[in-house]
C-alpha cells in the first residue's frame, strides 16, 4: 500500500464558503499513483470546516452562508464565549455542525468526486489567516 501525506495552509479567505478543491489536489500529485483508495483531508481548526457541496453554482455557497448565519446567529445572549468577539461562539458552532474532515475515493489516479461536487473550506470567521489542512492518500 502506497501512503502519503503532507500539511498545506490554505490562502486566507474571507468568511463563507469558498471550493478549494484545486489547492488539495495540486499540493498531492501522489494521487496520480493510486489506482484505488482513499483521500482524507483534516482541518486543523475549530472556527472553520470542511464540506463536500455543489461546485458548479456560487449561489449555492452564498446561501449556505446566509442559511448559517440565521441558523447560528452572533451576539446571541447566552454565548459565554465571546473573548475574540461576536463570530467567535457561533463560528464553533458552525463547525461543529459541519466537521473538521472529509473523505473522498480515490479511483484511477482521480479523486472520485461527483460531477457538481467539490471540496469546501467553511470559513465561519470575519477574519483569518490561512488554515492549515492535513492531507492524506492512501491505497494501491
């Protein structure tokens, strides 16, 4: 079995969410040598997440947004946690709801994503500097 792995920070992006497909699959041309197994990306934060969604049309990322922020909205009055200010509390949430991994198949040196699927980072803060992702391939 052939493994590989490697960390990547990301590009700073502003909140929402934001397909950053291409940024895990040029970081790891390994890929190319497996014929079938398994990619698994880890988000090394808890005020962002990671999604597999529509690629193909913005809206759908710009609703998600807004669907969150009605969802979890900020300045709640039982938020506790508030020390790095109003995102803080519900950006946890959000990434909570979402997760911290995906897992994607691995077929033919490709990853095996549906035709309108693509990878997400969620970015539930205003602001934030790049985040760092643990990327791993495996398999034959």
């Amino acid at each position: 079995m052939k493994l590989y792995q490697k960390e990547l920070k990301l590009p700073p992006f502003g909140r929402g969410f934001h397909l950053v497909t291409e940024h895990i699959v040029r970081s790891m041309p390994e890929i190319l040598q497996i014929q079938v197994g398994m990619l698994q990306v880890f988000l090394k934060h808890t005020s962002a997440s990671l999604s597999i969604n529509e690629n193909a049309d913005a809206g759908v990322r710009a609703d998600f947004e807004s669907h969150f922020n009605k969802m979890v909205p900020e300045d709640a009055p039982y938020f506790v946690h508030n020390y790095e200010g109003p995102d803080d509390m519900p950006a946890h949430i959000k990434a909570s709801l979402l997760g911290a991994s995906v897992q994607i198949p691995i077929t033919n040196g490709k990853l095996n994503l549906g035709l309108w699927q693509g990878i997400y980072l969620c970015e539930h803060r205003n602001k934030a500097s790049g985040r760092y992702v643990v990327i791993t391939a495996f398999g034959e």
